[in-house]
C-alpha cells in the first residue's frame, strides 16, 4: 500500500496542495510512458535492458500494492455489509416485538376496556410505523 492509499484508508484526507502535487510514484509511470513506444521495435542496450527491469519491478510492486488495497477495501466492504445485517435482524426482532406488544395490548382493552392499554397499543402502533419505515427507506423489503 503507497502511502497516500494508506493515509486515505486511515481517513486522512488530502488538501488542496496534496491533490495537484506531483508524486514519486506517478513521476516514475510518467517516465516509462515517455520511454514507451508502442506498436514500433527498438533497439535495446545493455542499459536499456537494466531500466526496463527496474520499470518492470516498480510496476509489480505497484501491482502488489493495489492488490493489498483491493483485499483491505474488500474485507472492510465485508465487515460493514456483516454489521449492516446484524442490524436489519435486530430491527426486524424488534419489529416483531413491537407487532407482539401491541396484540396484547390491543386484547387486555378489548378485554378490560381499559383506556392505558389503549394508549400502549396505539403507542406500539405508531412505533411500528415508524420502524417499518426506517426499514423501508434503507431498502429493506418488510412484510
């Protein structure tokens, strides 16, 4: 990982003077695009042959950074999309509850005619309203 990938995967962000600054790394690719001619044949000298090792080592070192940044962001897309599901379960059992509790609050006042569990079945009502649409607005399919 370069270390700007590192200082973005650590929640640092750049300035202004960061973002138009010229890095070591680009500096080096500018240089081999420079040296590159494609479609054409080129003769090759011992020296030649020597920089285009080291390009070709710069570029598989490169490689193996972004791959290390891909496998990093991958687990962290994981990581969030596992939490993401932890949560949607524990706001569908709590939905669940809410549906239970006011089915029993519901049932003492049929029973009881009692105005307090009227009001903690309305309550629960609008509670479960709103949980379902909380679940609703982050895409989550409620019965």
């Amino acid at each position: 990982m370069t270390e700007q990938n590192g200082a973005y995967a650590r929640g640092h962000l750049p300035g202004i003077r960061e973002l138009f600054q010229v890095t070591d790394r680009e500096k080096k690719i500018a240089g081999m695009r420079s040296k590159s001619y494609p479609g054409r044949v080129v003769s090759v000298h011992a020296g030649t042959v020597h920089d285009l090792l080291s390009d070709i080592r710069f570029l598989l070192s490169e490689l193996e950074d972004e791959r290390r940044q891909h496998e990093f962001e991958r687990q962290q897309h994981d990581e969030l999309r596992e939490t993401a599901r932890k949560l949607i379960d524990g706001l569908n059992s709590y939905l669940k509850e809410l549906d239970r509790r006011w089915q029993k609050a519901h049932q003492n006042y049929d029973i009881d005619h009692d105005h307090h569990q009227l009001g903690m079945a309305e309550a629960y009502e609008v509670a479960e309203y709103r949980l379902r649409e909380i679940l609703k607005e982050i895409g989550v399919k409620v019965e």
